[in-house]
C-alpha cells in the first residue's frame, strides 16, 4: 500500500480539454510515481479531453483519503487498492469500482542475497520488518506459514524499508515494492532478493483499481469514457515509456530520470493490459480476507463491481 504523502494538495493539470467537456476530478493514491505514467500520458496527450473529459489530478495529504473522499462524493475518482476495497466495502463504506491501473501485486517480500538470503526457508529464526501496520502483518504471517517459517521476530519498520535492510537490522520487509524499493536496492550495488505475496499463499489481486463516487457510479457514459482513455494510456505507456515518462515527470520535475526510468520498467509488465473487473478474482481474495480475519463480516465483491 501507498505509504508517505504530502501534506498539501496537489492539482495537476495537463492539456487543455475541448469546451463542455466533462469536468473529473481523479484523486492519487500518493503522490505523483512512475504508477501513474498512464494517467498523465492520457492527460498530456489528449486522451481525455477526446473523450469529452477535463480531469484533474489531486494528490491526498493522507492514504486514507482517496477512497473515503471518493465514498463521501467530494471527489469524483480515486485510486485505491483490491484489499482497501473489500475492507471498506465490509465496514459498510459505499465504495464502487469502476476500472484498473496495475493489475498485479506490486507489494513483495524483499531480502538481500548479500545477506545470505537466497530462499524462503532461510528467513527461518531471523527478524522480520512489515510496513503498514494491520494488513501487511497479516500477508507476512500468511507467507510465513506457507513457507512454514519458525521462530521469526516480527517489528514494524514504517516506511524506511531500504536502510533497516541494507544495514542487516531485518533480514526481510514486507509490504517493500517490487518496482521501488527493488529498484533502489539495486542502484545502491546490493542484490534483492524478491518473494512474490501471490506465491506465498497471498491470492493475485489488483494493486490499483478506481473507485467511484456514489454520484458518479450513476454515470456510465462518463465511466465508460474515463475507462477508455486508461486503456489509450495504458497502452501508450507500455508502446512510448519514455514519453509516458516525460509525462509523468512534468508532475515530480524533480525526480531523478534514470532512476523513474528504472521503476518504470519495472512496473510495465504489471500495468493492467484490459478494463475486465472479475468477479471470481475479487471473490477469492474477499474469502481469503475473511478466513485470515482481515475483514470481520462476508463481503460480496460482484455488487462493488461497475461493468458497463
């Protein structure tokens, strides 16, 4: 899950939309990453506006936000994620989604080889780091019961992930990303080890989804259009990155380049290649979410599902 944001909102606004077009307000998850390089390209490069959309793109002060800002209709849009979700739908909050961005777990389990860890079974016996408090508690003691991992230390280690690990305070983190973290570990001259959640007895789920306002859950053509213009800029993204890049920069001017680019490339084979919201794969996880007590009531996940 997304983690540290800041404290102001942000607008960005990219293109200028045709006149009458439709105003959408698209709330972040965090603030402005490489996650998000199909939502500028198709601000910049007039997806939107083609479709008779003007889209703002707002930035939260916090990663509770956007889902409850979106249930409360005081925006329109919001990024969020398949777990967030079904735990919000089961507490009664009227979340609706209408369509993905990535469609893959980006959340994993990272070790580092130079620290001798090269299999699951090593992180026997040794201190483990989880970064959001409650979820990734769970999905960690979820992967260590399926790798049958004994006498393990659990601490919570926020979201510094990369120095507890370089420095051998923790010989694994979960909740660290694949296409961050990862990456930085890299560039730092170490080797990360990474353990997917999805095969540590974690159901595959999608990492980022929209979720829709009450009001604008009533609105299919404008979903409908939203929708299609994600797909033009997921599919722009995986074709240009690197116009997709330059894109998403002009929204984080003072990001390191070779590093986004990095991350991009990282994040391309997860980035959601259609709009199909299966009922089946947010079923497993909302049975999953139940037995492993991350949700206190049965949720039925085919009713929080806009397909149009």
């Amino acid at each position: 899950m997304r983690r540290f944001l800041c404290a102001t909102v942000l607008l960005v606004l990219l293109g200028a939309p045709a006149g009458g077009a439709e105003k959408v307000r698209l709330m972040l998850d965090w603030t402005p990453n490489v996650d998000h390089a199909p939502l500028y390209w198709a601000q910049a490069r007039g997806a939107f506006a083609r479709e008779g959309l003007e889209v703002e793109i707002l930035t939260p002060s916090d990663t509770a936000d956007p889902l409850k800002l979106a249930a409360a209709g005081r925006t329109d849009l919001a990024l969020g994620y398949m777990p967030q979700a079904l735990v919000a739908a089961s507490e009664g909050i009227p979340v609706r989604v209408c369509a993905r961005l990535v469609a893959r777990p980006l959340s994993t389990v990272v070790a580092l080889e130079d620290k001798g860890i090269r299999s699951a079974k090593d992180l026997s016996g040794k201190r483990i780091g989880t970064t959001v408090p409650g979820m990734m508690d769970v999905l960690g003691k979820v992967f260590a019961r399926h790798h049958g991992l004994k006498d393990l230390e659990w601490v919570h280690v926020g979201f510094q992930i990369v120095p507890p690990l370089a420095s051998g305070k923790v010989a694994a983190v979960v909740g660290a990303f694949r296409n961050v973290e990862v990456v930085q570990l890299r560039r730092q001259g170490l080797k990360p080890r990474v353990f997917p959640l999805e095969e540590g007895g974690v159901p595959d789920y999608d990492e980022l989804v929209v979720l829709a306002s009450p009001a604008l859950s009533q609105r299919p053509r404008v979903l409908a259009a939203f929708r299609r213009a994600l797909a033009q800029g997921l599919a722009a993204t995986r074709r240009h990155p690197e116009q997709a890049l330059s894109a998403y920069l002009v929204a984080a001017p003072g990001a390191d380049r070779g590093q986004e680019r990095e991350m991009l490339d990282a994040t391309l084979p997860f980035f959601a290649k259609d709009q199909k919201l299966d009922p089946a794969r947010w079923r497993r996880f909302a049975d999953f979410a139940l037995r492993e007590k991350l949700v206190e009531k049965p949720v039925a996940p085919a009713p929080l599902l806009l397909r149009f």
